[in-house]
C-alpha cells in the first residue's frame, strides 16, 4: 500500500505542476499514469512539437515543458506508479480513498485529484481497407520524432492544425524529403496563419498541396510504397512515399474513470469552480477532464485549476490550520 496526502491521476503537465503547487503546501504527492513515462501527451503524442501559449515562454517543445515541470517539481520528491492505469476506487469510513490500478498496485490518501487529460486515447483512422496491415510499416497516426522522417518522402492527411503544423515543420526544417499534404476539401479548420503558410509553402514548391482529395489506398511490399489518392472531379492517382501519416485527430474516453461515480458530462468530470471539485468529496478534478460553463482546455487554465483545488485540499486535510497564501518571491522554494 501506497500512502501519500494527494493520489494525482495523471502525470501530465497541469499533475506534474500540482505537485509543485501541493509542494508549497508541504503536501505530498504520488502520480498515476498508464504511461510508461510522465508528461502526458506532450511526451507521447507530440514532445518535438512547439507550444506558443505558456507565460513566459514565447515558444517551448512540449518534451522541454515536461522536462522543466519535472525540475519543477523535483524538491518535493513525488512518487510515480507509470505504466499503470488507474481502474479502481474505493472510499474508506474515514473518508479517504484506496486507488487501484490495472497490475493491483493499491494507493492511499485522503485526497484524490484527477488529471487524466482528455483521458485515454485512440486514432481516428481513414476508411481504408488495408491500413492495419501497415501500421508500423510506413503508417503512423501521431508523430512522436520528426527526425524518423528524415530524408524521407512524407503524405500527411488532414486539415486541422496537427496536420498543418507537421507539414509546415518537416519542410520547412528541411527534415522530409518530400512533404505532400492531401484534404477533402480546399479549406483548412486549422489556425489561419498556419493556413497561409501552407499556401505559400506550396507556391513555392516546398510543400505539395493536394485539396479535395482523399488517400483511399494504400500499396506496397511489407511496407508502404505508395498511396492511391482520390480527386473528387479528376480521379485517381498513385503518389509514390515512404510514410502515410493520417493526422484526423484522437478519440478520448474517459476509460474506467466514467465509472467512479463521478457527474459526466460530454466525456469530463463536472466540476463546481469555486474549487474544481467534484460531486464526490475529496476527489477533485483539473485541467482537460474537467467541463464547466465557460471551460477553455488550456495547459495554463489547468495549471490555475490545479493551483486552487490545493488550496481546497488542504483544508480538507487540515482543517484545524489556518493557510495563509505565502509568495514564492519572499520565501523561495523549500523542498523536502
């Protein structure tokens, strides 16, 4: 048995900053996560990819971010049960929580705070008859490492911004050999900066820009070797590549946290946002798994959230102590 004062479930960024916060608190931390490492879906899906809106940060690589909030967090020795999903709850007399997790690691605290992210995650995959045959073979759904593409011939599908900003970033960086871009339609739903950029790419030859059109085959020997690609007034044509990256996005669950009890709405925890906890006391809910009128899904909104549950949670834990807010410029960081 695991015991610790807060169980965080998720460990990625907004969990690994409320250690920090909790830290501050002389609360301690243990995070779950189903992940073989912490960080989330910045060190999963995208730890090369840019992110444009952390304060003070005009632009950092999800994988740094992680990397600083672990540095972060560090003084206060958290501890990680990773590579283990969390699947059950219990509530003791006293009020607190055992969590279990899928290989039967138990967890003990009094507080539970969940930082699932959007939860767990499954691609959306183009209609394409053989495509599981690939996977791995030429087919991938996420880029976890642009420098994989180096030197070679790319077809990303799509129209959001993933798709944008992987097209933008091979070519631009010179990494792929060849970057073609296919959309069903002539018009992007990603940010329209990145939609000029796009354009302009492609008048300059720098990306190969193919619009109302979808990858409706997929050929080779063992691995991909080319896609047959659909124009919807023109008809077929083959496009010769070394990897097919359909980029339409992930589908989240909320996976065994839907049956906790807790109040869902449209796949997230409801929370009251006086301090984001949930209709179950003592467990509260941040960042991405959280719905509440006027709820933006913002890292930085989950590292506030997360900021205030502690608060909350330390009343809970010690409600004969007074908390008064002390700032980090007057008393620094003290760890454990």
């Amino acid at each position: 048995m695991i015991k610790t004062d807060i169980i965080i479930i998720g460990a990625g960024p907004v969990g690994l900053f409320a250690v920090f916060e909790a830290g501050l608190l002389k609360l301690k931390c243990h995070l779950i996560d189903s992940l073989p490492q912490p960080g989330g879906q910045c060190s999963e899906i995208y730890p090369k990819k840019p992110i444009y809106d952390i304060p003070g940060f005009p632009s950092v690589l999800a994988g740094e971010l992680v990397d600083n909030l672990m540095e972060q967090a560090a003084p206060f020795k958290p501890g990680f049960t990773l590579g283990e999903a969390a699947t059950d709850i219990e509530k003791q007399e006293d009020g607190s929580f055992i969590v279990t997790t899928i290989k039967g690691t138990k967890h003990h605290a009094p507080i539970v705070m969940i930082a699932g992210g959007l939860g767990v995650f499954e691609p959306r995959k183009p209609p394409i008859s053989n495509i599981t045959d690939y996977e791995d073979k030429g087919v991938e759904y996420i880029i976890k490492d642009p420098e994989f593409y180096r030197g070679k011939r790319c077809v990303i599908a799509g129209g959001g911004d993933s798709a944008l900003d992987w097209s933008i970033f091979l070519a631009e960086k010179k990494i792929a050999s060849e970057v073609s871009l296919v959309h069903r339609s002539s018009s992007f739903r990603g940010h329209l900066d990145s939609v000029q950029k796009v354009f302009d790419l492609a008048e300059k030859g720098i990306i190969r820009l193919i619009t109302e059109s979808e990858v409706v085959g997929i050929e080779g020997n063992g691995k991909v070797e080319s896609l047959t690609v659909k124009h919807q007034k023109e008809g077929e044509q083959s496009v010769e590549t070394d990897h097919f990256i359909p980029l339409f996005g992930l589908k989240p669950s909320l996976g065994p946290i839907a049956n906790w009890g807790l109040e869902i709405e449209k796949n997230a925890i409801k929370v009251d946002t006086r301090d984001y906890s949930t209709n179950i006391p003592g467990i509260y809910a941040i960042g991405d798994v959280n719905t509440y009128e006027g709820k933006l899904k913002l890292i930085l909104c989950g590292f506030h959230e997360g900021t205030i549950a502690l608060q909350s949670a330390f009343a809970r834990i010690h409600p004969e102590k007074k908390n008064i807010l002390k700032y980090t410029t007057v008393n620094g960081v003290q760890g454990f």
